[in-house]
C-alpha cells in the first residue's frame, strides 16, 4: 500500500476544500476483546452443510459468530459499505482483536503485510446424512467481496486471498483463490462482486476441512479494506445457474427518527423533530417476486408497546427493481411516541423491524428477515450512529467545526463528548495539538457571536477501551435560552486533528466548517463523532460498563449478561415491562441467563446500602 504520508496522516480518502476523509488508525470500540471468549468451551465436532453465514448480526455483535469461525480480527459490521447483498458484512484491514494496528510503531507506509485472518471451523466434507461426498456432487464455495468500499481502498499491491485446509496432509493449500487491490485506487465501486470457487481436489473431501481468508495490508491502522458477505458452502452447486437465493432480507439500517439528530436529549424532543415517515431497505435475492409482510414493533420503559404492520406484497426481484418501493414497506409512518412530560431525564426504546412470508417457503438466511434499533433519550445530541468508518480533518490553522441544536426550553450546556481517532490521539503531542471548545449565537442560519470559550483542550482518549468517546466537562455549565446555537472546537494546528466520521448517517447539513474563509456548510456526507451535551448532569451512555458506575454488560444481552462488583450491593431485581420480576439475584450471582427469555426492554434495579438505582437492559436473541 503505497501512501505518501508523514507522522500520521495518509492520502486522503476524499477532499472537499479543507475537509478530508481519512482512515482511522484505530477502532477500539469496534472489537470488544471480551467477545473474544464467548462459546470457546463449545464442542468440537465438525460443522455439516450447508456452510452459510451473511453476517446480519451485525446490528448486535461485532465479532464473527463464533458457533461457524474461529476467534479473529475481523469486525462484524453494518456500515462500511453502501450496498452489500444484506445488511451485515465482514471487514479485514491492517488492525488486530483489539482494534488497534499490527504494527503501531511501524513506518514502511510501502509494505504489504500479513494483517487478519477469518478461518472457519472444522467442517465435515467426507459425510453427509449417512453418504459419502463426491466430487460429482459439485461442491463449492462462494462469497461476495468489496475492496475499499467507505474504508481505504486497498492497491495493487494488497490483497485478499482464499486458502484451503487438507486434512490428509495436515497443512494449507494457500492461494486456491485471491483478490489483488485496484490499478486504480481512486476508483471506490459500491458494487460487491460474486466470486465462485469449486473444490475440484479429492483429497478435501475430508472431516475437519477448513477454510480461510487473509489479506494483505499496511498494518499501521485501518487500511485496505476488504468487505466479506453472503458466504456459502454446499453441494450441488453451479457457477452459472446458482446465482439466485430464496432470500427477502434488510440490506442495511432503518433511516433516523429525527428530522435534526439521530438521538436527541430527552428534555429537547417534541412531536415537530419526528420524520413523517422512516425508510427501510427490504430486498429479495429471488429470481421470482416473494409474497411477503412488514412488521414493526416499539417498546419502552415509558410506553405501552406499539406495533406496525405494512401487510403484505409480492416483491419483485432486487436485480431487476432494486429494494422495496412499496410505501407501507420502505417508507412506513412514523409511530414513534415521546413521552413529552412524566419523565424527567431519559427513556430507552427497543425497535424491532421484521419481515413475514406468504407461503410456507423456508428461507435461505432466516436470520437477515430481522433488525433491531435502540434509542436512548438522555442528555445528548448525537447526530452519528455510534460507529466510525473513517477519520475527519479539517486541514486548516485556527479551523472550526460545530455543529447546530436547537434547544426546545431554557437548559444548561455542561459539555462536550469527541471521538477522536484513538490511535492517532495517543501520538499527538499535546502542546502542539490543542483546540479550544467554543459556543457560538445564530445569525443568518450559520454561526454569529461568540458566546464561550471553555480555553484550552488536548485529545485524549476515553479512558475505558468500551468509550470511545471523551467527555469534555465545562468547569461552569453554560446556561442558554430557548433557540438556536452552535457547539463545537476551533484547532491550533494546520493539519487538523482526526476525529471520528460517520459515513452512513446524514447530517452535513447541521455541521458548519470554517476553513479560514468563513462559515459554510460542510461538504462531506455523514456525520462528525462529536455531541453537545445538556442538562443536569453529564451522560456517560448504558452500553457498556463503566467503572465508577453500576453496570451491566454485554447490553444488549443475547443469552447471558454479567454484572460489575458493587462493593455495596445488597440484592438486585429484573423487571420485565409489564411489572413481573424475572429474577431476583444476590451480590455473588453476578451472572444472569436470558436465552429463555422474550427480546425486549427491562428494568435492572440494584439496591445498595446506598439506595437503589437502575439501568435498562435490553435482550435480543440471535
């Protein structure tokens, strides 16, 4: 990977004026290391066929299901590309399980090394269902592949490369298949390509066969990425004709509910800030139109639970119309309910989108027919989705960046939350690299006087590996009337200082940039990874645990959470939301089981020598 580049910065992914796109050295947040140990004590018996995995978990996991692959780098996730076949895919690039990069001191920014590896568990290619497997039989493999797609797009020097495990002789047969970078770097396809790849060798066709991908890469951060999807592994399997799948699935994330945020502070929304309608993204992988129905189902602490059903349509075939365009599917109404008074300072919403056949059919990949979306109401604004696909800089000396929120009544600005890029943080030099954060009045829609300046700042990075952003808390809160204002740093350094960019959520529109010629709006599609933060006290989120707070986690839970020590804690209770306690534990039961259990919202209560306190869990199974 040929990049000219100097201390930390690379070529840019893209350029608009001042603003730049580029890749993130580090994505801790993105491979949470205690996955790492989940289902390791499962047994070791080889997998049969079919072999398939499409990555749509990846609503609520971002590591590989560890029942089909083994522990790896690799970051499951939903949006670093446009368009893959369903939502969900695999990512490899130059990080490790940490998501930090291979070589962190490294600075050969020229070479190409060995970076991640994905590598199935053992399968059974000698027996299936009582008979012995053939050549005849057609076996193959195929997979969906994207290079770059919104990450760095690998050169020609990187590559992704497919390899074999032999059973009788104990060893891989590398490259049966591989991927070079483009010619052409500049050239970012969002279009995943179908590659095919038969097993024409006997001596495969054995128990505790494997398969693995690894990729080639600068290893000093997120660079050259491939995206993996739609792998399958059977039988009776042609290049040519094989090519459709009785599949309806979701392709990627529902639309945001808000017309001004993704979530906002609970005190600040009102039924004015809600879209009329949401847009889901529903495809048939079909040769032929599938009868099919859309459902969607709202819960809260706060409110009795709602649904939506969109009945039911025959959808045409994604290669000929593309996903779904009709209307009570891919655009339903908004019924999305706030509870504007009641409740003082948050709720947390549990969304469930799912898809119903009309017929009997068994689907090829049942678990891409659902998604989920959490919201939480608290003390933010947060125009990103919580994931950074890439890094923004703004690359000019005294540069500005804030953003626009508008304050529904009187409140109090205590602070500010910044994703830096947690890698690059940790090389700045701190007298070199400061910012200062800065509230601005309205004037002609873009930002007027200035109205704070909280003085000098330097990156840090959180101080937990599952925060990936810092909190920045003003000394003063600043007390602001009702109305527009504008929140966010002015740099000291003419390169700019990384912060974390979402590429799948829209907010350029709220996001104001002043390179050195004044106020504009910013040129960039997606949202920059920083959040004003209002009202009585900081937030710190629920999805991971803190260690100066209660906590519960992994949260959401798919079949077991654990509870961090309280030295205080006398007893804890599990409410469901209809007011029966689910289970009642003791301070040396500080683990809970949930795979019994309805996917939904409940209420955690601890009681401590202290008093009580709460947190919302959320359940949702595979």
């Amino acid at each position: 990977m040929g990049k000219n580049c100097f201390i930390l910065f690379i070529l840019p992914l893209f350029l608009s004026a001042q603003e730049v796109w580029v890749p993130l050295l580090g994505k801790i947040q993105e491979t949470n290391p205690g996955n790492f140990q989940l289902k390791q004590s499962m047994s070791a018996a080889s997998l049969m066929l079919p072999f398939k995995d499409d990555f749509s978990n990846a609503d609520r996991h971002t590591v590989p299901d560890a029942s089909r692959w083994l522990p790896c780098a690799v970051a499951v996730n939903h949006g670093m590309a446009k368009a893959p076949p369903t939502l969900g895919m695999a990512t490899m690039d130059g990080l490790n399980r940490w998501g930090l990069p291979y070589q962190p001191e490294g600075s050969n920014w020229n070479a190409s090394d060995a970076a991640d590896t994905l590598c199935s568990r053992c399968i059974n290619l000698k027996m299936l269902n009582a008979q012995q497997l053939q050549l005849s039989d057609s076996i193959a493999l195929s997979f969906y592949v994207l290079p770059g797609g919104w990450g760095d797009m690998p050169e020609v020097q990187d590559s992704l490369i497919l390899d074999f495990y032999n059973p009788q002789t104990r060893s891989w047969n590398n490259r049966i298949w591989f991927m070079k970078g483009p010619a052409l770097p500049s050239v970012n396809d969002t279009v995943f390509k179908r590659c095919f790849v038969p097993i024409t060798q006997s001596d495969f066709l054995q128990d505790s066969f494997q398969f693995r991908f690894r990729n080639k890469a600068t290893v000093m951060g997120a660079f050259d990425n491939w995206h993996l999807d739609y792998i399958y592994l059977d039988r009776y399997r042609s290049a040519h004709a094989d090519t459709v799948y009785n599949d309806i699935a979701f392709t990627k994330m529902p639309s945001p509910w808000f017309n001004s945020a993704r979530s906002l502070p609970f005190a600040h929304c009102n039924a004015a800030l809600l879209q009329p309608r949401q847009s889901v993204y529903i495809a048939n992988l079909n040769g032929q139109p599938i009868n099919m129905q859309y459902q969607r189902s709202i819960q809260s602490q706060a409110m009795p639970s709602s649904s939506y059903s969109g009945g039911f349509t025959n959808l045409q075939p994604y290669l000929i119309n593309g996903c779904s365009t009709f209307t009570p599917h891919s655009n339903p109404p908004n019924t999305f309910t706030v509870p504007f008074s009641g409740y003082a300072d948050s709720v947390c919403y549990f969304i469930s989108h799912r898809l119903n056949r009309g017929t009997a059919f068994s689907d090829f990949f049942p678990h891409n027919d659902s998604l989920s979306e959490f919201i939480s109401l608290s003390n933010v604004f947060a125009m990103d989705d919580g994931s950074a696909e890439c890094g923004y800089l703004n690359k000019s000396s005294n540069g500005k960046m804030a953003y626009q929120i508008e304050l529904q009544k009187t409140d109090s600005l205590r602070g500010l939350q910044i994703y830096w890029d947690p890698v690059a943080s940790l090389k700045l030099k701190a007298l070199s690299y400061r910012f200062n954060i800065k509230v601005w009045s309205e004037s002609g829609g873009k930002p007027g006087s200035l109205l704070y300046d909280n003085g000098a700042s330097y990156p840090r990075y959180a101080d937990s590996l599952y925060k990936p952003f810092t909190n920045y808390i003003f000394k003063n809160p600043i007390k602001l009337n009702k109305g527009l204002y504008f929140i966010g740093i002015e740099q000291f350094v003419a390169e700019g200082i990384p912060i974390g960019f979402d590429r799948n959520t829209d907010f350029s529109s709220r996001l104001w940039v002043d390179a050195g010629s004044g106020w504009k709006p910013s040129g960039l599609y997606g949202s920059l990874m920083m959040r004003p933060v209002v009202g009585s006290d900081f937030a710190l989120g629920f999805n991971k645990p803190q260690s100066n707070k209660l906590a519960i986690f992994p949260n959401p839970a798919q079949t077991e959470f654990n509870i961090v020590p309280q030295s205080d804690l006398l007893f804890y209770q599990i409410w469901n939301m209809q007011g029966v306690c689910m289970y009642q534990g003791r301070p040396d039961r500080l683990k809970v089981n949930v795979a019994q259990w309805q996917e939904g919202i409940y209420t955690f209560v601890f009681y401590k020598t202290s008093g009580s306190e709460s947190q919302i869990l959320i359940v949702v199974h595979n």
